[in-house]
C-alpha cells in the first residue's frame, strides 16, 4: 500500500528518498513528475498533467521544444564548456543577438537569474562610481516593496518577506525601499548617491502585481532627468510572457539594464544575462566579474536559438492572444470563489476567497483534476502556461478551477 494518499507505491518511495535525502527548502505538491512534452507532462503513473507553471516562466517555450532540444544536441556532441578563460566559438554569436533582441551593446553572461541580479547590482555601483562621481562605499540602490530578485544573502537583505529574510541577516546595506507602483516614491527617494532603481516590471513572486498605467514611463524619466540608471528585473516577465518580448514594452520603455533568466535558457539548463550600453557595462573590467559556467558553447547554442525564436514575434503574438482569451475566462470566475484576477499576458495572478481554501489546497485540488499550478503568499494561485498552450486547453483548465471552487 501507498505512504501517501493518492499515490502509489513507486511515487511514495520516491517522494520519501527526497524527503529523507533533500534539504527541505521547497514544499512541493505530491506529484512526482517522470517525462515532458509541449504543454503536458507525465508522472511515474502515468498520469498527464496541464503545466500552468512554466517552472516559474523558464518553461515558456514548452517541455523538450524540438528547435532548442536539437540545438542543445547537436552542441553536446562537440563541446559544452572552455569557461572563460577562453573563447569559444557559439559566444559572439548569441551576445550578438540577444544585444539586437534588446536593442543594446553589450552583453555580460551568466547563469542564473540571482546571478544576473547581483551582477546588476554590481554594474550600477561601478558605474556609479566611475562614472558618476558618488564617493567610494556610498552608492544606493532604491528597490520596491514586494520586491523578489532571487535568494542570494545581499538580494534577501533587500526583501520583506520574511520567509526569505528572516534569519539569514546581518545584510548588505546600500538598498532604500519604495512602494511599488508609486513612481513619486521613487523620485523622493533618489539622492546625489543613488545608482540605480532596481524593479520589476512586473512583480511575479508577489502575485503578478501589475503596477498602473504609466508607472514604468515615469520611472524611465525620473532615472533619464536624475541621471540614476533604471535596471529592469525580466527574468521572469520577459522573454514573450506578458504578450511583449519585454514587459518593459508595454509601455514602450527601455531600461538602462535589463536583467534576464529563466526562459533564456529554454527549459534545458540555467542561462541569464545582463544586456547594457557600452558606456554602462563597460564599466567592469578583466578580473572584476565573472563565471566558470556563464557563456559556456552549451548554453550560448541553447540561448541563441530561443533568440531567433523570440526575433519571429510568433510566442509574443501567442502570448497576447491567448492571455486576451484566458482573461476573459478568469475573470468571470470573480465573486465565484475568486476575489480578484490579475493578467498580462499568459501570465495570471489568482487571488482565492478564503472561504474557499488556501492557494495550496486549490493547487492541491487541481493537481487531483490533472493542472499543475502553484500557490504564493497564502491566497493567491499563479497562472504561467508554457506559450504554446492551446486555447481549448485553457479552456478545459479553467473549466477544472471552477469546479474546484465550487467544491
């Protein structure tokens, strides 16, 4: 017999060699995922399951996307990694085309998405000091409240979740708060020592919280007129999510840096970026940043094909039509088990009415209907199907929501 409800013998043991062998850091929902493909995926059952997660967006191409799964191939039978210590001859290429994607210089690589930011962060203080003129140690970088940039100890000193802070101080100090969503905070915050102004365009950890029309237009002027640099975090809105290939583009702003991850690497391995002006990311010099892995043959193969996807239009076309549709269907679910909704694009925000359940236990209930989705801070369910989802798939996922809620 199973350990646990709902699974079966197999599930159970694997589950519980994590469980025994893993540090706790996540919670995950009871499924033990086997094989992916597209929109689906299978677990150890054989049971499918609609991806409304994306692995929080990196998945946004889909599960083993042929272009990419056949790019990553064709590079793993002639090589993965030199490091940087050398150059290797798939690198030129994709900075090359992920400065075009961005309509910028250059180019710095990395892995991961908290690498991308912390290497920002970096930037903006070299530049600051080299530049601007802010005396030495004395750069400030104003960030918002809700903020979620990663879970490095200076990125979580800059946090007010107390799930990713509490505990793991003392802290890096430099980072001034702002409401988000409040561009006249972010003027009243800036002195002749600030940096930059680090947000997202889009708060995805906090629940998709978009802020109001403007915001980012008046956050570009401020930084323009004060001489601040505007760092935008898209690692997990960018990359086609919100119907754009940068939510930035929705309001026709372009940041000074643009942070990017998650999908950039096409659901195959880690790959992130931070895309600047020659007069901003010139700034670093040999020695002073850097990565064994960042840049690697493998993940500049993987990178530049998801660019020349994204260079097509097809996934942000996608993304606005299908979120036009999804938004539709949500939003009809409002004062019936729903309290509020939130989109851009394929990209949702789905606050739970407490009299129904918690996030976890709507997740919890359509993990048994067969959609995968994930809860955050408490009520609020996330909606990130990989882009090529279909419309009558979304459908049928909402159609298992409201049954949910009317249980």
């Amino acid at each position: 017999m199973s350990t646990m409800p709902g699974l079966d013998d197999a599930a159970a043991e694997l589950i519980h060699a994590e469980d025994e062998h893993l540090a706790h850091n996540y919670h995950p929902l009871p499924v033990v995922i086997a094989r992916g493909e597209g929109a689906w995926v299978t677990d150890v059952e054989g049971k499918r399951y609609l991806d409304l997660l994306s692995a929080y967006s990196a998945l946004n191409f889909g599960h083993r996307h042929p272009a990419i799964v056949a790019a990553a191939t064709e590079q793993l039978g002639r090589l993965t990694l030199t490091s940087r210590a050398y150059h290797n001859d798939r690198l030129g290429a994709f900075a090359a085309a992920l400065a075009e994607l961005c309509g910028k210089d250059l180019v710095l690589p990395m892995n991961t998405g908290a690498e991308a930011v912390e290497t920002g962060i970096k930037v903006a203080r070299a530049w600051a000091y080299r530049v601007k003129g802010v005396p030495a140690d004395a750069a400030t970088v104003v960030v918002a409240n809700g903020n979620f940039h990663g879970r490095t100890t200076t990125i979580v000193g800059f946090s007010d979740d107390p799930d990713a802070r509490d505990g793991f101080g003392p802290f890096t100090p430099g980072f001034v708060h702002v409401p988000f969503g409040d561009a006249a905070a972010i003027e009243a915050a800036i002195d002749e020592n600030t940096a930059a102004v680090l947000i997202e365009p889009i708060q995805g950890e906090a629940g998709v919280i978009i802020p109001p029309d403007g915001y980012l237009r008046a956050v570009r002027e401020i930084c323009t007129r004060r001489n601040v640099l505007f760092i935008a975090d898209e690692i997990q809105s960018g990359l086609g999510r919100v119907g754009e290939t940068f939510a930035c583009d929705r309001e026709a702003v372009v940041p000074d840096l643009y942070l990017l991850g998650k999908a950039l690497g096409g659901g195959i391995l880690p790959v992130s970026a931070v895309v600047a002006d020659r007069e901003i990311l010139g700034v670093i010099r040999p020695g002073e940043h850097g990565s064994t892995f960042g840049g690697n043959p493998l993940a500049a193969a993987v990178g530049l094909r998801v660019v020349e996807m994204l260079q097509t239009g097809e996934f942000q076309r996608r993304a606005a039509a299908l979120g036009e549709h999804l938004a539709a269907k949500l939003d009809a679910l409002v004062g019936h088990g729903v309290t509020a909704v939130r989109i851009a694009g394929l990209w949702a925000g789905i606050d739970i009415d407490p009299a129904v359940g918690t996030g976890r236990a709507v997740a919890e209930r359509l993990l048994a209907r067969g959609v995968l989705v994930k809860d955050t801070h408490g009520q609020t369910i996330r909606i990130a199907p990989p882009l090529v989802v279909r419309g009558t798939e979304l459908d049928w996922a909402v159609e298992q929501l409201t049954l949910v809620l009317a249980d």
